[in-house]
C-alpha cells in the first residue's frame, strides 16, 4: 500500500499541475458549468478512450493518459460545483479554488485507501480496460441519477460516483507509468 500512495500522489500531482495551469489560461470560466455539463465532459473523455482502446488506433495524437488527468480534473470540478452550484461570476479566489480541489482530492484518496484495505488492491490484477468500463458506468449511473432530479432509493450519490472515477483515473494513470517505466 506504501507504493500505491506513492503512485497515487504522483499522478495526482501531475492532474494538479495542469488543473493550476489551465486556471491561469482561463481562470476560474469553467464555473459557470452545471453538473450536467460536466458529467457530458466526462463522458465524452471516457468515450474517447474506449474508442481508442477498442480500434486500437487513433487519429489525434493527443495522448490517453491525458484522457485519464482530465477525468480526474473535471471529476473533481463536479465536485466542486455540486458543493458550491455553477455560477458566471465567481467569488473565490485561484488560491481557494486550489483549496477545494485539494479537499475533495483529499476525501478520493481517503475513500481509495480504505477500499484498497477491504479489497486487497484488486485493481492491480485488473485490465485497464476494465477501469475504463468502470468509469463509463459510473457517468450512466450519474446521468441516470440526475433524470431522477438527484434522488436516490438505495444507491450512493453523484458525489460518489465522482470520487470512485477520481480513483479509477489515477489507477489507470499509475498503470499506464507502470507500463511506460517497463518498456522502457
């Protein structure tokens, strides 16, 4: 588990780099998205990479581990916007933006930690595909959720189905390094 934190702290580290870089290309513009915008980012970013992962090739040389860092960015986003709504103007600081991203950084890492205690870090043993299906599933479930204007019966909420995608991006970011350190 030591070398899962480490790994998770990596890869979360390089989400955080550009979320902070793409706050000073465009400032805080991307708070004006409702939830439902985000969760289609989402979708469309997962779509992208199981395409690619189905037909094997692509046409746009943008990498899939970017894919995967902005699954993990606009996860958190929707984090952020389900705390505090959209709006057009907004009154926090880049420095409190930055906060909140931590925060619910910080309560995704908390959740993998203690799953990883109870399943054993299964997803180890898992394809990346399958983290990637995994995903998908959760943005139907959310979208689903939503048409149910936010009401569930039984099931846990947006918020987390947000913070498991959080943990399945960076699963797959960390096995794509993994991959890219062996061939190496």
């Amino acid at each position: 588990m030591l070398s899962t934190n480490y790994q998770y702290d990596e890869e979360a580290s390089k989400c955080r780099s550009l979320f902070e870089q793409k706050m000073k290309d465009y400032g805080t513009a991307w708070r004006v998205l409702r939830l439902s915008s985000l969760i289609d980012q989402l979708y469309i970013k997962a779509r992208r990479i199981r395409n690619i992962e189905e037909n094997q090739t692509q046409k746009i040389e943008d990498p899939v581990d970017g894919e995967f860092i902005g699954i993990v960015n606009y996860s958190l986003m929707s984090l952020i916007q389900l705390e505090l709504g959209a709006t057009e103007t907004c009154h926090l600081s880049y420095l409190e933006i930055l906060a909140q991203y931590d925060l619910h950084l910080a309560e995704a890492k908390n959740l993998m930690q203690a799953k990883n205690h109870d399943y054993g870090e299964v997803w180890r043993q898992m394809n990346r595909s399958s983290l990637t299906d995994l995903i998908l599933m959760k943005i139907l479930r959310m979208k689903q959720i939503l048409e149910n204007e936010g009401k569930t019966l039984v099931s846990e909420g947006i918020d987390a189905n947000l913070k498991d995608m959080v943990n399945y991006a960076l699963f797959a970011l960390i096995k794509i390094t993994e991959t890219k350190t062996t061939v190496v």
